[in-house]
C-alpha cells in the first residue's frame, strides 16, 4: 500500500523550518540554554572557539535543510489526519514528539550516558518546534 499524495503548501513548509531553525539558534544560544547545554554536552569554550575558526557554514545548512525536511514529512501527516485546528495542531505536534522525538532521545540517557537535563534540553526544543510547526501548517491555508 502507498501513502495517498497529498498538496503540500511549500511556503508554509518553508516557514515552518525557518522557524524552527531559529528557534534552536535562540534555544541554544547563551540568551536561553546555551551555556547548560555546552556544560552538560562536555563541550567548552576553546571547541567551541576552534569550531568558529574552522567555519560552521556546512553544519548550519545541513541543520535547515533538517529542519524544512521535518516540516515537510509534518505537513504530510497535517495532510494525511486531516487536522484543520489550532488544538488538533497542538495534538499532532505533542503526538510527533512523543512519540517519535522523546522516545528515540531516551537513548542518549539509557547507551551514551548523557544526563537527563542535556535531554531535556534537547526534547524541549523539538517539543516547542514541531508543535509550532504543526500549527503554521495547520492554519496556513
């Protein structure tokens, strides 16, 4: 069985990944999560340093075109649910992060042995940025 093709509103996938690729340059910036998040990830500042110096173009692209893919696949799933609200949009965003999201970063804390604050960091900004996403999709019409 194939999925059914669906119209997707590739302006509101694009500012839906847009947003979210902003809102992890601001989660993780000094201004909010930065710092706990470089402490927590065992990452200092002469890396972080050495990182800039080495030019971080690739790894920046690389992560928008992450985010526009995510926004792209949530359309999809905004499409094949046929959600049309602002809290079915909230359900769907909360139902992708759980039970995508939040389960498969469960691994970092259980195999790698990072700590629960670095997960909850990091499943805090997929929370906020596919619930925001799923509603742009949502009401972008």
């Amino acid at each position: 069985m194939a999925l059914p093709i669906v119209d997707v509103n590739y302006l509101a996938v694009v500012v839906a990944g847009l947003v979210s690729f902003v809102i992890g340059g601001l989660w993780y910036s000094p201004l909010i999560f930065g710092n706990i998040w470089m402490k927590e990830s065992g990452i200092n500042k002469s890396q972080v340093d050495k990182s800039k110096k080495k030019g971080m173009t690739a790894s920046y692209i690389i992560t928008l075109v992450s985010a526009l893919v995510m926004a792209y696949v949530l359309a999809n799933f905004v499409k094949y649910v046929a959600i049309s609200s602002a809290i079915d949009a909230l359900e769907l965003g909360f139902c992708v992060w759980l039970g995508f999201i939040a389960t498969v970063g469960l691994g970092s804390i259980l195999w790698e042995g990072k700590s629960f604050r670095l997960y909850a960091i990091n499943m805090g900004y997929y929370l906020i940025s596919l619930i925001l996403m799923s509603v742009i999709l949502t009401l972008w019409v």
